[in-house]
C-alpha cells in the first residue's frame, strides 16, 4: 500500500517525541491524525500533508472512543497507532511519600491510555492488517533512583506490548519502542554527555521516528521491544 493511503493515529503528537514522529510520517506521503491534551500545541503544528488534529485525554475512555470516531470519518479505517502519550519526567520522589492518586496518574496516562486507544482502534486496524508500535523506555528495564511510578508504567507497557501481539497476530502485529536519553528540547548539551553514548551523541526524535517507520513495514516482526539510545543499555559503566 501506498504511503499516501496510509492513515497513522500518533498520541502525545503536539511535542517532543510524538510531534517528530507526526512530522516524519507526514514527510514520507503518510495521512497523520495527532492527539494530545494540549489543544494550543497541536494548533502550532506544522501541516506539511493530511494532518487530523486531535484535542483527547488518552486516560478517559470517552475521549477516546470519540477520537476514534473522528479518524473513522475521516480515513475510514487505520494503518498504524503510536502509543507516546505519556507524563514527561521520570522522577516521583520517594515511594514512602509517594501519594495512591500521584502513583495511579502515572499509570493512567502512560498504561492505561495505551489499552484505551488500542482498544478502540483494533475495529479499525484488523481490516487493514495494521500495527500498534508503543513508545515505552529503557526505564522499563534499568532505573535511577526515585522512578517507581515511571518505570512500572513502562514495565507494563512493555509487557502489554508482547500481549497484545499474541492476542492480536496475525491481522494485527504490536512493538514497542524503547528509547534513551532523546533531547526533544535541542539543548545545547556537553560533549560529554554526548561522549557516553556508544554512538557518540544523544538521541533526537527523529532516531525514534525512523524506527516507528521501520516497525510499520516490518512484516515480520511483532511482540518485539526495539532499544534505541545509542547503546547505553549495552554498556558496563564503572566507577573510576
């Protein structure tokens, strides 16, 4: 199929990792729908293509059945989701005075919204024989201190990732992406932490975004979790 009859939903897709997602699909010939709570950041997107704005809480089940409706309408089916949306920021502070509805935001928006948009977008997808590619992180299997909430939630995306890909196969094939340090702000960083990446710099969105293009052309692989931060997690680090 044609890039231009191809139909991508990307959430979070207003900043940071999901908007260079948004921008690569649009660039390949891709339709892109862009959902994110922040209606005045996806109102300053760029529309290089068949871009769908989307204003929706991933985490309310009301907003994505009718997210959902409004892609329906307007492309009549689905290629691709991208799970991103997520709260930005891993440090929580410490478990012992970690509040239940601070612990459980955190899962809503990074776990529990990617059950949500899948599960309204397999109708559209199966027909298609589409793919669902979640963005989780490296946090799902290192940590640093402070990040409980974070990293259960990437945890668990990682693992619904090979569920869903069980469940779903063969109309429907799920990865995940997970990446490193990706600097979504272009600040102007030391050389060394460029340095401490094995592939000698920090990661941009535009690695992730390569990599979500590749999983959805890529026929067969599925229930994969795909590393992409420059080789952090490859390498021993001592203290000298």
């Amino acid at each position: 199929m044609e890039n231009g009859s191809r139909t991508a939903l990307i959430t979070g897709g207003a900043k940071g990792i999901g908007r260079g997602i948004v921008l690569h699909l649009l660039a390949a010939g891709w339709r892109v729908a862009a959902l994110d709570c922040d209606g005045a950041a996806l109102a300053a997107l760029p529309e290089p293509g068949p871009l769908l704005r989307l204003t929706a809480d991933v985490s309310r089940e009301d907003t994505v059945r009718a997210a959902l409706k409004a892609v329906s309408e307007w492309a009549g089916g689905l290629d691709l989701l991208v799970n991103n949306a997520g709260l930005a920021g891993p440090e929580a502070g410490p478990l012992e005075a970690l509040d239940l509805s601070e612990w459980q935001r955190w899962l809503d928006t990074n776990l529990t919204g990617a059950m949500l948009m899948s599960k309204h977008a397999i109708p559209l997808l199966r027909p298609r024989r589409g793919s669902i590619v979640n963005i989780t992180s490296t946090r799902a299997f290192m940590s640093e201190p402070q990040t409980e909430p974070y990293a259960a939630a990437k945890g668990g995306l990682t693992a619904l990732t090979h569920a869903m890909a069980i469940s779903l196969g063969p109309q429907i094939r799920v990865n995940a992406i997970a990446p490193g340090w990706i600097d979504t702000q272009g600040t102007d960083l030391r050389p060394e932490d460029h340095a401490q990446h094995p592939a000698g710099r920090v990661g941009r969105p535009e690695d992730v975004a390569g990599a979500v293009a590749w999983l959805a052309d890529a026929g067969f692989v599925t229930g994969q979790t795909v590393t992409v931060d420059g080789g952090m997690t490859a390498r021993m680090i001592y203290v000298e």
